[in-house]
C-alpha cells in the first residue's frame, strides 16, 4: 500500500520578515537596557541581559522553524503550523469552506484560531464541527505564501473554495 504523498505549503515569507523587526528591537533594547541598568544597578545587569539574549535566541530559532514547518496536506487532513510554537490538525472531513475573503468580525470571534502572527492572513478555514480544544475553534485564520496553489490542492481534495 502506497502512501500519498504530502503537499506542502509555505507560509514564511508573508510574516517572517515582520517578525524580524521584533528581534532587531530586541538586540537594540539588550544593548540600552543592559547599559542603563549596569550604570543603576551593576548587580541586575548581566542577569537580565542573559535573559533578554536568551529570549533572543528562542525567537530566531522560532522565526528560523517558519521554513522548515510549511502547511502540509495529505489525504486525510491538513496540518497547520506557526513554526515550531504551534500546529494544529484538521481533519479534511471537517473543513466546510475555505474563505478567500475574511470578515474582520470573525477574525476577531472568540472561535477564531489566528495562525498569523503581526500579518493580516490570507485565508479562513470555517470547520462543520468544531476542534476539541478548550475554545471550541470554528474557524482558523492562516496565511499561505501562494494561496492560488493552496485553492487548486484543497479544491481537488474536495474541500470548497468561496471568495
């Protein structure tokens, strides 16, 4: 028996550079902030400057995962992910629609699982049943660098495509 092959996905090039303005405040912040502190206070220096740089280091190993964690779709579901920090399984049996078009009133609902961290995303994934997570998701908000490609893979597996 042959497995399907897997498509995949990418989503990093529409949010990852946004993101890297966060780690270039962070390195500017380590450097202002670890010089008024060692002139106030020597001794809370270098431990919160460890901690800043730690922090530093876990947001580009996690910027650097965005690549190496694209979407993946098989013949069962589809796998969403947010780098390494997240991913979330749906299966294809529960996805109703695919929306090109998202309403700001459900991006913003309570049931609303955004995948997209700093950009707008691109498309919405509203489920017949809701995940069995603790805010009961219906829809899923995620960005895909070529949508267009996204649409053609999801139509043919089934799943409706709407502007």
């Amino acid at each position: 028996m042959t497995k399907a092959p897997v498509a995949t996905f990418a989503n990093h090039r529409g949010v990852v550079p946004m993101l890297w303005v966060f780690v270039t405040l962070a390195c500017m912040e380590l450097l202002a902030v670890h010089l008024f502190v060692a002139v106030k206070w020597p001794a809370l220096a270098w431990p919160l400057s460890a901690v800043t740089l730690l922090s530093i280091v876990w947001l580009v190993r996690w910027l650097l995962s965005w690549k190496r964690r694209p979407h993946e779709l098989d013949a069962s579901r589809l796998r969403l992910h947010m780098g390494s920090l997240l991913h979330v399984d749906v299966p294809l049996e529960a996805i109703g629609c695919i929306r090109a078009g998202i309403r700001a009133d459900l991006l913003k609902a309570r049931t609303t699982r955004n995948l997209v961290p700093i950009a707008y995303p691109n498309r919405l994934i509203e489920l017949r049943t809701p995940l069995p997570d603790r805010r009961a998701t219906r829809h899923i908000a995620i960005r895909i660098d070529d949508p267009a490609a996204f649409d053609a893979r999801m139509a043919a597996a089934g799943v409706v495509i709407t502007a």
